[in-house]
C-alpha cells in the first residue's frame, strides 16, 4: 500500500508492504452544516457567562487585542475578519502573545498571523518579549508564581483574547487563559509556571486534576479582576475547519471546547505498535522544540521494543540554545537522566521537555526524519534520517516484515488513546 504523509510543505509518498498490519489515525473531520464565520458569529453573540461581543466592546473606549503567534494554526484572520466591524471608532492594539517563542517575522505576520489584515494592522500590531519587555505584577498564585504580565496592558480598559483550544502534553489543553501565561508573561513567571510540568498530573487532556492547568487558571482570574477580558477561542478539525468556536470568560470557555476538542483528537487505537511513525504538521514542525510535542502525544503508546519516527523539518533547528544545550548534555542515556534528576530541585526552564526522553530509551529507540544533522541527531542520542521511506525501511529491517505499524498525523496535537477490551 502507498501513503502520503506530510514532510517538509508537502506530502511524501510512502510504501509499505501488505505483511505490516497498518493502523492510521488523524484528527477527525467534522462535518458542521454553517460556515466558519457563523460559528464565530453565533458564538460572540450568545457567549459563555458574558453579555455579547457587541455589549463588551460597547463599554470601553480602548481595547488591547490579543492573539497566538506563528507557532499556532490558531486562524487569527478569519476571527479578526468578523471583530475589525464592531472595533470602528475604538482605540485598538493587537499585541503577538508569544511567550518565550522566537519573535514572529514580517512574513509570519502577514501570512499566519494578521493575513489580509496585515497592511492594516501592522502598525498597531506589538510583539511580546518575555526576556526584555516591560512587566506589571499582577499578583502570585497560592502555588508561588510571581505573575509578571506585559505591561502594554495597562494602557487598555479591556482586552479581548483570541485563542484555539487544541490537546497540549502538560498544560491538559491549548487556548484560554494560556493567553496571558505563558503568552504575555515574563521569562521567571513562565519558568515557575512550567516547573509544574514535571508533576505526573500535569500531563494531556487533563483539566480537572492539573496543578500547572491550575496556576494558570489562577493567573488569568488575577488578570480580569483589573482588566476586563473577552475571549475568542475556535476548535479545528482534521481538515484545518473551525468546527466549534466558544466565547466570553476566558476560564469557562475553555471547558466547553475542551470536550469538543477531545473528540477530534483522541482517537482510539486497537494495539500498541512494533513501529510509529509521528507526522508534525506545520507551523510545529519549524523546530525540535515544537515538534517534541509529537513525541510526547505518542510516546506512551509504544511497544516495549518499539521504534518512534518523529517526521518533522525542523527548518528552524532545535529551538532554543540552552534547549539545544540541554539536550546534548549527557555524554550517555544515563547521564542524561542523571542530570535531569539533578535539576528537578533548580528547575530551568526547558528541562521538562528532557526528562521524559531518558525513560522513553530505556526499552525503545527514538528516530527522526529532519534537516537536523545526523551527527547533531546523534547526540540526543535520537537516529536520523534523510526521508521517511528509508526510515520505515530501516525500521522494518529491525523488528521485521509482520512488524505492526501505527501512522500517527498531525501528531503534535492528536492523543491515541489505547482500546480497552
């Protein structure tokens, strides 16, 4: 059988022989009978614990919008194209929520970010800096977070918050008051914050029980006792649709696309592979420090034994240079482990992407199909390799022709979730 899996902008023809058993599981496609701008319409004018979009804009002179960055498939345009009509006569800044993300570019702003809005926008259009901006404390949370927020908000009577609700590895899920944190937040309150990560609980499509889900609902309600907040949050199906769109408080939103968003993304799975291959599909396929995430959705669902292929370009490199750093740190498996041990009582912000990687080795190999070097691969102790044809075909070599494989896309937002019989 032949698949097309996507690589590097596009899709890449894959073959695999008819001895394998072939699982492939996606986010669904959801087939919704009103158009993406009646969603977000529909859902602004009745929202969640909020009078409507309209009534809220009414009653402030100035409004500070808020949205993701290019690290996001959130669809910025297709919402800011409804809210720009009801702004008219309204002082209006649009601030790039990036948290501690490399700043977006030009060509990101115009084509991920403000889209056909960009010669109209761009020049109220502000970037955060998590590293060297200028911060207003907003108060700490009863787990010790010192929340530093972007003080541009201080300069607006009320914000509105544009955001998508996707499964994210340790925060349960993406969108809401991640707007705020990490989006607007300073480098230390987002170290405090994410040091939460390393908490078993802090884990996918987990709400209910998350402390690092809760710090960071306990920030946001710090934020809109003083500043006002709309939020804006769609959800997308398989096909890059908005199939659901929740409006208003920007906590209690989140739960309502939170279910929708755990129907499209967590699918059910028959049997733990012998091999799986994690396709990350843009923009989180720009570096490792992205793209990891597709590691983390699937990792759990690998045969003892098994073999993980990460396929994603990484055009942008690793990431981050103590990222890159911190990956590389361990001359051996073990060391690596060690040090993560180690840095669990001075936690650095980063490490919680390391410490699941040594116990993923400990009974199964990490691949990756990348632009990243071998050699520089090699030192992650990760294998790589230049397509994923000869990925598999490596892969096949080793655990076999009747070797079970599991095709995993858009993995860093979709969660297999194993069968129970």
């Amino acid at each position: 059988m032949e698949v097309e899996l996507f690589y590097k902008g596009r899709q890449e023809l894959v073959e695999i022989r008819a001895s394998h058993r072939v699982e492939s599981v996606r986010p669904k496609t959801v087939d919704v009978h009103v158009t993406e701008e009646k969603l977000i319409q529909n859902a602004i004018g009745a929202p969640i614990d909020s009078g409507s979009l309209q009534d809220f804009i009414d009653s402030y002179k100035s409004l500070l919008i808020v949205v993701n960055d290019h690290a996001r498939a959130t669809p910025t345009p297709k919402i800011i194209k409804v809210l720009l009509p009801l702004l008219e006569n309204k002082k209006f800044k649009m601030l790039v929520a990036s948290g501690t993300h490399t700043s977006p570019s030009e060509d990101d702003l115009r084509t991920l970010i403000l889209g056909n809005f960009y010669d109209r926008l761009r020049k109220v259009t502000v970037l955060h800096d998590s590293r060297s901006g200028d911060f207003t404390a907003v108060g700490t949370t009863s787990r010790g977070t010192v929340v530093m927020l972007n003080r541009i908000i201080n300069d607006f009577e009320a914000i509105i918050a544009i955001n998508s609700i996707e499964p994210h590895y340790f925060a349960g899920f993406t969108g809401g008051r991640k707007s705020f944190l990490p989006g607007l937040a300073a480098y230390d309150t987002i170290e405090a914050n994410h040091s939460m990560a390393l908490l078993e609980e802090s884990c996918i499509m987990n709400l209910k029980s998350n402390p690092l889900h809760q710090d960071l609902e306990e920030a946001a309600q710090m934020v809109v006792e003083n500043h006002p907040t709309f939020a804006i949050n769609v959800v997308l199906d398989g096909a890059g649709k908005i199939v659901g769109a929740f409006a208003g408080d920007v906590v209690k939103q989140l739960y309502e696309g939170a279910r929708l968003a755990t129907e499209i993304y967590s699918p059910v799975i028959e049997n733990e592979p012998d091999i799986l291959i994690a396709v990350v599909n843009a923009p989180l396929d720009q570096n490792l420090y992205q793209a990891q995430k597709g590691f983390e959705n699937c990792r759990m669902t690998v045969k003892s034994g098994g073999i993980m292929i990460l396929v994603a370009s990484c055009y942008g490199g690793i990431g981050p240079q103590d990222y890159a750093e911190m990956l590389q740190s361990g001359r051996t498996v073990e060391e690596l482990a060690t040090k993560f041990e180690q840095i669990k009582m001075n936690y650095q912000l980063g490490w919680h992407k390391v410490g699941s990687i040594p116990p993923f080795l400990a009974d199964k190999q990490l691949w990756m199909v990348s632009d990243i070097p071998k050699a520089v691969l090699s030192r992650m102790f990760i294998r790589g390799f230049s397509s994923i044809q000869d990925a598999l075909d490596a892969a096949v070599k080793e655990k076999g022709e009747n070797a079970s494989i599991l095709i995993v896309e858009d993995s860093a937002s979709v969660c297999p979730t194993l069968s129970v019989r």
